[in-house]
C-alpha cells in the first residue's frame, strides 16, 4: 500500500478541522506564521558563518544547533502530543494494515507538517554556509546530512509518541505535561540571561572541543557531514553517515515494536489495594493531619490542593520559582553578583501576582462559598494563607541565594526580612484589587489560558501590585541603608513586622470590600 493516502487523509482532516470555525483558522495561521518566522531566523542564523567566512564559529554552531533541533523533537511532542490527531497510532487500530505500511504512512504525513517543513527549511542554511566554506561537494554533503538529520528528527518524535502513547492518555501524565510546559515557558528569559553571562565568559576552545564531540554524537553527527568536508576529513562523512543510519533504524526498529502498544491504548498496570488515605473519610481527605479543624482550616486546606492540582494555579508557582531560582543565579554572570540582592527584591515583588484574579480560578464554583456564607475576611485571610504556606519556603531559599551570591551569609535574615515587607505589601495592593477588578477564566484548564479580549488591561493588576510592593516596601529599604551593619539582625524583625502590618491593612479592606461585593464578584468571574 502507498503512503500516499496517509499524507491525503492528513491534509483533508486538516482542511476539514478548519472549514467553518474561524477560531482555528486564526490558530493555523498564527502557527503558520510562527514557522515561517522561526525558519527564517533558522536559517539566517545557520548560514551567518558562511557569509563572514568563520568556518571555526561553523564547527560549533551547526553541530549544537543540531543537537538542540533534535532534543527538541525529542521533547515537544511529550508536551503536546494531541496537538495533531491525526498522527495518533490508536486511529489506525481497527483498520488492516501492516506495521511497515504504518510506519511509512505516519513517518511520511509528518514530514509534510508545519513542524518538519520549518526544520527543513531552517537547516538548510547549514547547506549555504558548506556551500560558501567548502564548495558544491561540502554542500552536497551537507545537504544529505540535513535530510537524514530532518528524518532522525520526525522518527525520534514518532517513536517516543509511540512508546509513551499510552502513559501520555492518562490524567497523571498531561499534569506532568503541564508542569514542564510552565517550566519551559518560564526557563526562557532566566535562561537568556544565563546564556549571555556564560558566553561573556566561556573558553571559546573548549567550547569547540564539545562540538566537535558532539559531531560524532546521533545528534550532531548529521549536521556536521559538510565541515567534514571543508577541513578536508572527507574519511568521516560515510562514518558519520553510518552513526546516522543506525540511529534511525534503533528508533524505527523500537517504534515498530511500540506501535500495537499505541494503537490499542492497553496497559497492565494491576489492581492496586486499597490505600489508608483510601480508607479515611473524604473530609480527613482534605484535611492535613496537622492542620485545626475548622472552617479556617478547611478553607485553607483547599486552596492548598487547589494550588497544587488546578492547572492554571500551578504553572502560576512554577513560573514564580523558575523565577526565584535563576534570577539571583544569573546575576553572578551579569555586571557583578552584587545585582542578586536587587533581583531577590523583585522575585518577593513577583510571588504574590498569582492572587490577582484569585477569584477567577474559582469561576462558577465560587457560588459554593457565597451560599454557605463564607464572611468576606475569613474568604480573604484563608487564600492569603494557603499562598503562605506554599510562597515562604521559595522565599527563604531565594534570600539563601542572594545571601550566598554576594558573599554575605551573615545578611541573609534580613534579606529574607526585605523579601517578607515586598511580599506582605504586595499582598495588601493586590488583595484588595483581586475583589474589585475579577474576571472570568475561560473554561478550558490549559495552565496560560486566558479569555478573550482586554488583555492588556487584565494584566494591569498584576502590573500595580507589583509596583505597589516594591513602592511600599520602600521606608524598610531605606532603613536598612540607615541603619548600616545594625540592619543584618534588625533586618528581619522589622521586615516581618512591616510586612504583616501591611498584609492586615490590606487584607481588612478586601475582606470589608469582599463582603459587600460577593454577589458582584461571582457574576464576574462565571464565564459566559
């Protein structure tokens, strides 16, 4: 049987999915976009060493571009498998057809895809840098290279979809999946500035080491045929080509024997036993041991789980501790690790944004709490404290860092003392903000969905609480600079006082605002 009608049931599920629903259609055209942009800086990126003649920028370019081409076939589709159906083995389950017929049809309908066309176009200024190094038998050599590269890359994405097919159906699974997309999303500016100080200051020959072993890797190897070529190593292309070749026939040989696995969804994973958490009683559930019974309690306990389980809560405090984390890191590779003080001060800025639209999260179900009589401070102080309990440990190991950076362990309580009055002041701009200024989530449980229209003026309540706790937690900043080497044990009894002292004025007003509001703010935030 052809492949040939795998690539047309493709392109007509794809034309059909978007014939009447303009909302699609505008997704299409924006991925489409968002290819043809990534292929173009692809491909100007990749063929710059060319057009300068450094052939020793090549060597390490192309093989790591490469690489991080391949690594990200190899994890994307863990992300987003689901995104294209139509490449979902379990369609095929009641149909005829030979393993080999699959695997040539699904391999062939994802080269025709957005993804491998961008690729393909991207690296194909791999070929124009050989051709301007190394001549027409460096490009040609390259050219092979990239084309075996693009097939490395859509069999590796086919075969670990195929493997994993059954455990990435599973509840379990798209949380895990939501948890590294929210890290990716948020690695992506720290991880800028990290690699910008690492290159400020990087040993340009040990660099050019790794790639060269990189070049003799799965992963490079396809893409370094042509510099092969140019230092006049043209023994180490067929070597190369061979370390290619087996790769792709592992993954082909591994897919083949996963694909009945992925098209009839079966696993064996046994009857569990009952658990003791099975066997308590759905309230001792909710409940942490240690934690009074109450209604306090209660409360506290689910905004606790929520935080923790609700999609969009939890990309909101993945993003918050990438944050934490890298911020104060990236300053030792920046103008002078003096700088992590100032960027601790903004992540204690930044942890309390996620209360902005609390009430959001809640949507419809927010009729609950009005209807059993929730009072509006009890409503505020027991989402206030769950955020507590998961934000003051991510605040205390970032005041460690910035304490550890500046070489000034000794400062670090009244670090965490400045990080506590940004936060507590930010809580007391934002709480208040959250009841006046809810709105309504859309439906959907993606960890950055955010409904349509006004985005702009929905991120500005975010926006002022952060300046707001930078503006107010001003006077303790100032204190600390008059007070001198008194500041390091004053530091943080004063920034935990001030902090509290601002978070109960604030909190009294959203409390007080939130009790004359509630039937307000739950028409707010249901979704319409």
């Amino acid at each position: 049987m052809s492949v040939w009608p795998f690539v047309r049931l493709k392109l007509r599920l794809t034309a059909n999915g978007l014939r009447g629903r303009p909302g699609r259609v505008t997704l299409f055209v924006l991925g489409a976009s968002a290819a043809t942009v990534l292929a173009v800086l692809g491909y100007a990126g990749f063929a710059l060493p060319g057009l300068l003649g450094e052939e020793h920028a090549a060597r390490m370019l192309l093989p790591f571009g490469g690489a991080l081409l391949v690594l990200g076939w190899l994890f994307l589709p863990l992300l987003f498998f689901g995104v294209d159906e139509t490449l979902d083995p379990a369609r095929f389950a009641l149909l005829p057809l030979s393993r080999r017929t699959l695997i040539a049809g699904l391999g062939t309908s994802a080269l025709i895809g957005l993804p491998a066309l961008a690729t393909l176009a991207a690296t194909a200024g791999m070929v124009d840098s050989a051709a301007r190094l190394g001549g027409p038998l460096a490009a040609l050599a390259e050219a092979v290279g990239v084309i075996g590269g693009l097939l490395l890359c859509v069999t590796l994405s086919r075969a670990v979809t195929s493997a994993f097919a059954t455990a990435l159906r599973s509840r379990r699974a798209r949380d895990l999946a939501t948890i590294m997309l929210a890290v990716v999303a948020a690695s992506v500016g720290p991880l800028q500035l990290l690699l910008l100080g690492l290159l400020d200051k990087a040993d340009w020959d040990n660099v050019a080491g790794i790639a060269e072993v990189t070049g003799w890797t799965p992963l490079g190897a396809p893409y370094a045929l042509g510099l092969d070529v140019v230092a006049g190593r043209a023994w180490a292309v067929p070597l190369k080509l061979l370390i290619v070749v087996a790769a792709i026939g592992g993954l082909l040989l591994w897919w083949s024997r996963t694909l009945e696995q992925a098209m009839t969804g079966l696993s064996s994973p046994g009857r569990r036993p009952a658990t003791r958490a099975a066997r308590r009683s759905p309230v001792d559930q909710l409940m942490f041991r240690w934690w009074p019974r109450g209604r306090f309690g209660a409360l506290v306990a689910r905004e606790t789980r929520y935080w923790w389980r609700e999609n969009r809560r939890r990309a909101g405090l993945v993003a918050l501790t990438m944050a934490g984390l890298f911020l104060p890191l990236t300053s030792t590779f920046g103008p002078g690790p003096r700088l992590a003080g100032g960027m601790a001060f903004v992540v204690g800025a930044i942890a309390p944004v996620a209360l902005a639209n609390q009430f959001g999260y809640d949507g419809s179900a927010y009729a609950t709490n009005l209807a059993i009589g929730i009072p509006g401070r009890l409503e505020i102080h027991s989402r206030a404290a769950s955020h507590v309990l998961i934000t003051f440990p991510l605040l205390v190991v970032v005041a460690t860092l910035a304490g550890l950076i500046t070489g000034d362990p000794a400062g670090i309580p009244a670090q965490l003392g400045t990080l506590l009055a940004v936060y507590g002041t930010g809580l007391a701009v934002l709480l208040p903000i959250s009841v006046r200024a809810a709105y309504a989530l859309p439906e959907s449980t993606g960890p950055f969905a955010v409904s349509s229209g006004g985005g702009l003026a929905k991120g500005l309540p975010s926006v002022a609480g952060m300046l707001g706790g930078m503006l107010g937690a001003l006077p303790v900043v100032l204190a600390g600079y008059l007070l001198g080497p008194a500041w390091t044990w004053a530091g943080l009894p004063i920034g935990l006082g001030y902090g509290i002292a601002a978070y109960l004025v604030g909190s009294g007003m959203a409390g007080d605002l939130l009790e004359r509001r509630m039937p307000e703010v739950l028409a707010a935030v249901t979704p319409r």
